[in-house]
C-alpha cells in the first residue's frame, strides 16, 4: 500500500470515529490553506481534494483557503503567517515559488516530514530536512517577438544577453524585488558570487527597459514595445496561446553555460499546525502527479516534476532542456541583505 493511500485510509478511519461519537469534532475536519497560487487554479485542486476524503456517513475535509491579492502576494502571506508563528492559524502553506518557502524554513516555521514521492525526486526540490516539496515547476525562460526578431538566428539565447549593448533599450525583464526575478537573481548571485551579480544587475538597468513583473513584460514582448525580455512560461504562453508573434527561448543551453533555471511551486505544513493530521493528507495530495498533470494542463502550463506524470505541457520544447543545478537553500542565505543591496540599486 503507497505512503498516500495509507495516509487516506487512517485519515478516513478518524472521521469515521468521530462521526460515530456523534459529535463531529472540527478538529481534523478543516485545514487551513495560505495559497500564493492564484485561487483560479489552486481551488478546482482544493476541492477535489474535499471529495477524496468524503466517507460513506457524508463527512469529509473543509479546506479553508486564504488567497492574497496579486498586490502582496507570496510576500504579504508570508509576513502573515511569521506574524502568526506563536499561535499558528494555518495548516499548510502553498506558494508558487520557493524563495519565501525557504526563509520560513530558516525561521523554523515549517514542519520536517517524510515526502510521498517517487524515488529519484530531484535533491534540490525537497528540502534538506524535509520542510518543503518542490513540485509543478515554471521555468526562467526568454519570450521574443517574431515580428521584431524574425530569423531565428538573431534569437538571443542567454539571460546575460539582457546588459549586452546590441539590445540596449530593446529588451525588458521585471525589477528583481520580488517574486521569480528576485529569485533568480539570488541564485546567480550564489553561483557567480555576490559582486558580479550586483555588477551584472547596474549593467541590465542602463541597459535594459525594467517593468513592474513578468507579466508586464509578456505583454510589452507581445505588443511590440521592446524586442524580447526575461519572463516565466506561464506568462509566456498566455501570450503565445492568444495567436500573438511569440517565440519561447528556454535559455543558457550550451555545454559552458548554466542551463535555464526553474522554480517549482513548494508546498510545507506548519510546525504546530492546529490541524496536522489533514494538512500531512493534502500535502501529499498537491504534490501527486494528478495534481501535477491537472496543473501541467491549465493555462499556465506549469512542468511536472513527476516521471509519472502523464501530460507533457506544451510550454516545453521539443528537444531536452539542460536545468540549471540550484541550491535553494544556499540562494536564500542573507535574504534580507540581499534584498536591501538590490534595492540600491532599483531604487527609484
């Protein structure tokens, strides 16, 4: 019997009991669910979970979700729950990216566990004392317009092409203070040292047109403002799925180069959660390969981590993509610091 399925069958055991005592107690009967994932795709997921759970006698998990505006995001959910660590309100934490994840690790906020994955699960998407799972990657990835680049040969092919002077004021990527380009940046900075990346980073702002996020700058690739820019797939393919002159360039690929980098969504229960028992069951439920190829699907056609996974998103090329080989943990050492360095610099 698989580590979920017996999870399941204990968990529906417990219901049962308290159903039969006649008095439902709420204490493994909701879970409370801090999700950074936009509630359009976490929700349909939340509630199949609801009905796995459902028993013979109609009793079944409530899953409270709580979903920040776009305005704060991960950011103003994190802040919520260090804010609650005395008295812990949520259960489980989903977050679309990994960087917070790993600053509540460092906090000690997050519960070490066992992972119901399939052996060979990469090493940099489980935590090193199991506090979190990676899982349903986007990927750091190079959208160009093909009307303003329209020979392939001319495609740029490398992130550090955003500070190259044949692209000045051609190219965008978003100020790297939050969400994926803050991430990423973090984890060049603990691969090419902490100077060369601050150095890189003064090249790209007078060389580079900076947006307010990913997003924006899909839109300004798709629009024709500037040539191309440094987004995340999920925000690359809406563009191309809408008939716009996109073309997707998953950079760094060379044999000397560091391969393009993703970020998955993580997934962490927390320490002293006042539903536990629920939130280990669901956190093994999001991390599944189902929910994954239900992910992988959707518009933001996020990539499985999962071999098992059965819907290879169209976001991905044809030929093999070269990941970049990250240590998380290490990219969110100094955190705070960091951020103030890189604020120096973006600084209106």
């Amino acid at each position: 019997m698989s580590i979920t399925m017996s999870m399941t069958v204990a968990f529906l055991s417990t219901l049962t009991l308290i159903s039969a005592s006649g008095c439902v107690s709420r204490t493994e009967q909701d879970v409370v669910v801090y999700s950074a994932l936009d509630e359009e795709f976490a929700t349909p997921i939340l509630h199949a979970f609801e009905r796995s759970t459902e028993t013979a006698e109609g009793n079944a998990v409530n899953v409270v979700g709580k979903f920040d505006v776009e305005s704060t995001k991960t950011v103003g959910l994190v802040t919520r729950i260090i804010a609650e660590k005395d008295k812990p309100v949520c259960d489980l934490f989903w977050n679309n990216e990994i960087m917070h994840t790993v600053r509540l690790q460092k906090l000690g906020l997050l519960k070490p566990r066992s992972w119901a994955v399939e052996a060979g699960w990469p090493k940099n998407m489980i935590a090193s004392d199991g506090t979190w799972c990676g899982f349903a990657a986007r990927a750091r990835v190079l959208i160009l317009n093909t009307d303003r680049i329209p020979d392939s040969a001319n495609y740029p092919t490398s992130v550090s092409e955003l500070s190259d002077p044949k692209w000045k004021g051609q190219c965008a990527f978003a100020r790297p203070l939050f969400g994926t380009t803050a991430t990423h940046f973090a984890v060049l900075r603990e691969k090419n040292g902490r100077e060369e990346t601050l150095e890189e980073l003064r090249r790209i702002k007078e060389n580079a047109v900076t947006l307010s996020g990913n997003k924006q700058v899909a839109l300004a690739v798709s629009a024709g403002t500037v040539s191309w820019g440094l987004t995340d797939t999920d925000d690359a393919i809406i563009e191309k799925d809408r008939g716009r002159p996109i073309a997707i360039v998953f950079p760094d690929q060379l044999p000397e180069q560091i391969g393009t980098l993703r970020i998955p969504n993580t997934v962490a229960v927390l320490n002293n959660a006042p539903h536990p028992v629920a939130a280990e069951l669901l956190a093994d439920y999001i991390v599944s390969p189902s929910t994954e190829d239900r992910l992988a699907m959707g518009d933001s056609s996020q990539l499985p981590i999962s071999k098992a996974s059965d819907f290879p998103p169209r976001v991905m090329p044809t030929t093999p993509v070269r990941w970049m080989d990250v240590n998380f943990e290490a990219a969110a050492d100094g955190w705070e610091e960091w951020a103030q360095e890189v604020l120096a610099i973006f600084s209106p």
